[in-house]
C-alpha cells in the first residue's frame, strides 16, 4: 500500500484541476473567498508533485502509471490556471498557446518514442515547470498589490521562454532517439530504455 502513495498523489492533484477551476470561476471577479479557495487548492496540488516525486525517488518506486499520469497531472494542473487566467483577462492569450503547443508536442512526441526509450526529465524541463507554477502562485494570488501582479508577470515570461528552449531541446532529443532506434531496433531486438528519471517525471 504505501508503494501506492505517489500515484495516490497524482490522482489527487488530477482531481484538485476541476475542483481549483470550479472555485476560481466561481469567484468571479471578487478576489476574495471562492479565489482564495482556488488559489489554496493550485498551492496544495503543486506541493503533491515535489512529495510524490520526493517519495518515488527514495521509496524506488516506478510505474508505467506513474510515468504517463504525473506529467499529464502537471501539465492539466498548469494549463488549466493558465487558462482562467487568460479566459479572466489577467493575462494575454499567446504565454498560453505557447506553453500550451510546447506541452502537447513534447506529450506527442514523448509517447511516440515510449515503446524504445523513456525521455529522462531534464533541469531545463524541471526549471520550466518550477517558474510556471510560481507565476500563477503570484497571478492568482488574491490582492490588490500590483507588485504581486508584476513579479508573477515577468515569472510567467521567464517560463514562457524556458519552455520555447527546452520544447526544442526535447524535440532534438526525441527526433535522434526515433532516428536511432528506427534504424537499429530491427537488427538488434527489443530497445532498452536509454535512461528513466527515477521519479517518472519529466518536464
């Protein structure tokens, strides 16, 4: 039971994304109750995802759930905060659709290569995730302070910049891993995975 835990966590920060929109839409344009609410539950979601890769990486526990589900739950989590806030008008659309487009080409392009190798997360990717989620930490905040808007502003920028770099990094990484064992596998047999993330995360 307890080697269950981090995949317990990600199912629990699945189900907090509609719950947190829930509240956040139910907020309306009051930053105050249902928004504190949202924001607490964006908070609670995105600490499961240091706990269950910290508990993967020291109980050694690695799932082919685990691996499909927790960047999946990161990426619903993230783009779903985004979303609102775009939707809300407290940020512009195209730091979405960026992000948005670099998360599913890398999603598409990681599944089409799963079967050979498993795409190991990278400080690049790792650090992308971490100025997303402190953005939305500042945008969704609940306060009048525009300074609070303003660092989550050049946050979301930061991480906007970092996912175009890493996109492109993984994108070089899975196009000479299909290259590769597109040539070498018939010959060789079944592929091994070049190398896996202990956590199953990868950003």
């Amino acid at each position: 039971m307890v080697r269950e835990v981090p995949n317990l966590l990600t199912v629990l920060r699945l189900i907090a994304v509609p719950v947190m929109l829930a509240c956040l839409v139910q907020s309306g344009d009051a930053q105050e109750g249902w928004r504190w609410l949202g924001w607490g539950i964006f908070v609670f979601a995105a600490a499961t995802d240091a706990l269950d890769g910290y508990l993967a990486r020291r109980w050694h526990v690695v799932s082919a759930f685990g691996k499909l589900a927790d960047p999946l739950a990161d990426k619903a989590l993230v783009l779903a905060a985004l979303c609102f806030l775009a939707i809300n008008n407290e940020t512009p659309w195209w730091p979405v659709i960026i992000i948005g487009i670099r998360e599913l080409g890398v999603t598409l392009g990681r599944l089409a290569v799963a079967r050979d190798v498993v795409i190991p997360a990278s400080f690049g990717g790792k650090a992308k995730t971490a100025l997303q989620v402190a953005a939305i930490f500042f945008l969704l905040l609940p306060t009048q302070a525009s300074w609070v808007d303003i660092v989550g502003w050049w946050l979301l920028l930061a991480s906007v910049l970092a996912a175009v770099v890493t996109g492109l990094d993984y994108g070089w990484r899975i196009f000479g891993v299909a290259r590769r064992h597109g040539v070498a596998a018939p010959a060789a047999g079944p592929a091994v995975a070049d190398s896996v993330d202990p956590s199953g995360h990868v950003g």
